[in-house]
C-alpha cells in the first residue's frame, strides 16, 4: 500500500457529491439535499431513478436467475433481440455490457466483412470530435490526442475526417474504405448534430462505394432524439450500429444491431462475451424497449423536447452574455456557452440542478425522456438564476 495513491485509480475529476437516493429525475444527498438530475448518468438512466417497472423486472429475474453462460439458451436475450430487430432496421442483435465493447464488435464486424469477401479495404473513416469509448481500438477510431497521447503505439486502420467537410468525406471515401462510423449526434463532442439530409448523402456516397456505414447511437439512440434512434429522422439506416447507455436503464447493457449482410462474417466462435446479454441485463433492457417502444411514449417525448427547447431559446435570449444558442434535438441538448461551460456547470449544481459539460464549451442537458414540464419549467428556473449568477 503506498499511501499517496489513491485506492480508486485517480483517472477521474469526481464532483464531491455522493448521491443515496433516485426518484425519477431527482439525486438525493444523504442530507437530504435534492437535486434535479439533467444528466441522467450521461444518457444512462433514460426512464429515471428508480422506475418501478425496472425495479419489477431487476427483482424478479434477480430472485429467478442472475447469470447464465452464453454457452445455454437464454430467453430474455432471445426476446430483447427479437424486439429490437422488430423496431429497427437490424436483423439480428449481439448484446455487449458497455458502449465501448459494442465500439469494438462493429469494428470487428466491418473487417470480417470484407475478409470474407477477400476484399482490400483496411480504412474506416471516422469523424473528429467523436466519442467511442476508451478501448484501444476506440480511441483509434476517434483519434484525438485528449484520449490517445501516451497510448500508442495506436491501432491502425482509421482516418480521422473533419466534421461537416463534405469534400474532405467525398475525396477520403474511395474503394480502400471498408466502413464509415459517425454518431448521428455527437455527445462528448458538444451535442454536434449530424443534419438529416448529411447523413442522407454518406448513406448514398456509402452506396456507392459500397463502405458500410455504421452510426454509433450509443448516447443519441433509446428515444433520447423523439424517436427511437436518431437516424430515423433523416429517413435511411445504417447497415451496423452500436447501441448502449439508454438501452439498459442503469443496468450495464450495450448491443451492436446489424444486417444480415453485414453480418455474414460472425459465424459461430468469431466473437463472444462472458456477460454479454445476461439474464438480469436483458430482463432490464427488455422492458426498457418495451416502455419507449409503447403507443404514445415518444410522442411525449417530442412534446416536452419542444416545450424545453423553446424555454431554452428564451433563456437563452435572456442571458446573451452567457449563451451563445441552443443545439441539438430532443431531449440531447446543449448549451453553447459564452462563459467557461464548467462555470455555468457549477453554478447550476449551486441552484441543485445537475448537468454535464461537452468539448466546444457546450453544457448538455440530458433529463431523463420521463421528465415532467413542471420538471422542466423548474430546470429552466435554476439555469436562469445560475446564468444570473455568473454574470
Ligand atoms: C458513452 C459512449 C460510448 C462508450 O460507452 P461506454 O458504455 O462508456 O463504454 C461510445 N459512444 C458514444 C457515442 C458514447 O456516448
């Protein structure tokens, strides 16, 4: 033991805050101290603290069955895949337990692909200011010096594009490319929103080309834009894409949703996880789709990202030395800020409202999709008093 070292490897900036208690869209201190939660365990706890229809699922199949191999059947992942391949593009689903590991399986997919096919295509462009995880192979694909400096030697195989450079895509995109990888919103980035009619065209320059194109909706994705996955909105799919976060509640979940085309390579044997899709993760996940895929849901979804983006245009208007504008779409919004986005992230936290700072000085408001107007209204009120404060 050395004294000095901390005992939790010290790899992250921690906010003393140490929470008990969720209740919906509220953290509370052991004080008792609430707070309004607008980062939702950055786009994890997309129903809220403690929803009581998760709690259900988590304790039935908890008194039922914790874990089984993957060497067996297992039910509830069977029924989570065919609900997802119900309402996506995908034919068929892998489970993983985090974004990062659903990161490496699409790029594993993607090379196997064209191995098979004995093609030449060793590149996958990806997109500067992209957020894939922390794996060796994901901060390959996002390339910046932030998370790969001292990491290196790097995974090879990925050319980093600049983001909205249609000509610099057009050029990079030639018959070496096996895959293009882009979140149609980027998250960690600072709530970059991918417009639909640009990921129309990369759909179409990807046809051309025949590149698979592979979206990373690991934060965007679970009816955080108002519909069940971003890409939705512009009208064409993807033929891979990596799924996380949301899809679990809280619950460690990720999944990678594929074609059957694309993923003709992963045969038995190719790929595998100890974890992956267990019992209790896939019982949470399970009813996860099942409340935002129900009548209705996302309907409510789109009316209250309404209702706060127009409380933010206005606040927005109110404070013109702090704001800059409003960005991105549903419930994934950010505020590109004046100030020193990490002011305004601590001033908020002074009004007991939590949110999270993104790269380009953004703060992202990320409430859970079961957030209530008066939540929101109250929201709006604390970021108002907080913008009052700082300037
Ligand atoms: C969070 C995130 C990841 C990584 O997910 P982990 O579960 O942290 O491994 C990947 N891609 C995007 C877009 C993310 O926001």
């Amino acid at each position: 033991m050395t004294a000095q070292f901390p005992a939790v490897l010290p790899t992250y900036n921690r906010i003393p805050l140490a929470f008990r208690r969720g209740e919906g869209a509220w953290l509370i201190e052991e004080n008792g101290a609430r707070y309004l939660d607008f980062t939702s365990g950055i786009a994890v706890n997309a129903l809220g603290h403690a929803h009581p229809a998760l709690v259900q699922a988590l304790s039935e199949q908890a008194n039922a069955l914790w874990h089984v191999s993957n060497l067996y059947e297992i039910p509830a992942q069977a029924k989570l895949a065919d609900a997802l391949v119900e309402h996506t593009f995908a034919d068929t689903a892998f489970f993983t337990n985090s974004g990062t590991e659903a990161a490496e399986l699409a790029i594993k997919m993607v090379r196997k692909y064209w191995f098979e096919k004995a093609a030449n295509r060793p590149t996958i462009l990806t997109f500067e200011g992209a957020f894939h995880g922390r794996s060796t192979g994901a901060i390959a694909a996002a390339g910046s010096e932030k998370m790969t400096k001292g990491f290196g030697p790097l995974m090879p195989g990925f050319k980093v594009l600049p983001w909205g450079d249609h000509d610099a895509l057009r050029a990079a995109l030639d018959d070496t490319v096996a895959a293009v990888m882009i979140e149609p919103v980027q998250g960690e980035g600072g709530i970059r929103l991918l417009p639909d009619q640009c990921l129309k065209g990369l759909r179409e320059l990807c046809n051309q080309t025949g590149a698979l194109l592979v979206l990373d909706e690991v934060q965007c994705g679970m009816g955080r834009t108002g519909r069940l996955f971003a890409h939705e909105w512009a009208g064409v799919t993807p033929d891979i894409m990596m799924v996380a976060k949301g899809i679990g509640g809280g619950f460690p979940l990720g999944a990678v949703l594929a074609t059957a085309n694309a993923a003709s390579g992963m045969t038995a044997g190719t790929h595998g996880s100890t974890y992956g899709g267990n019992p209790l993760a896939c019982a949470v996940g399970g009813k996860v789709v099942e409340i935002i895929t129900a009548d209705g849901f996302l309907d409510g979804v789109r009316h209250k990202a309404g209702f706060l983006r127009q409380r933010l245009e206005a606040l927005v208007s109110a404070h013109p030395d702090i704001f800059e504008a409003v960005r991105g779409t549903g419930l994934m919004l950010g505020l590109k800020c004046r100030c020193p986005n990490l002011d305004l992230v601590k001033a908020a936290q002074a009004q007991f409202l939590l949110t999270v700072p993104a790269a380009d000085n953004v703060v992202r408001l990320l409430p859970p999709l079961t957030i209530t107007e008066d939540e929101i209204s109250e929201a709006v009120a604390r970021l108002d008093l907080a913008a009052s404060s700082l300037s």
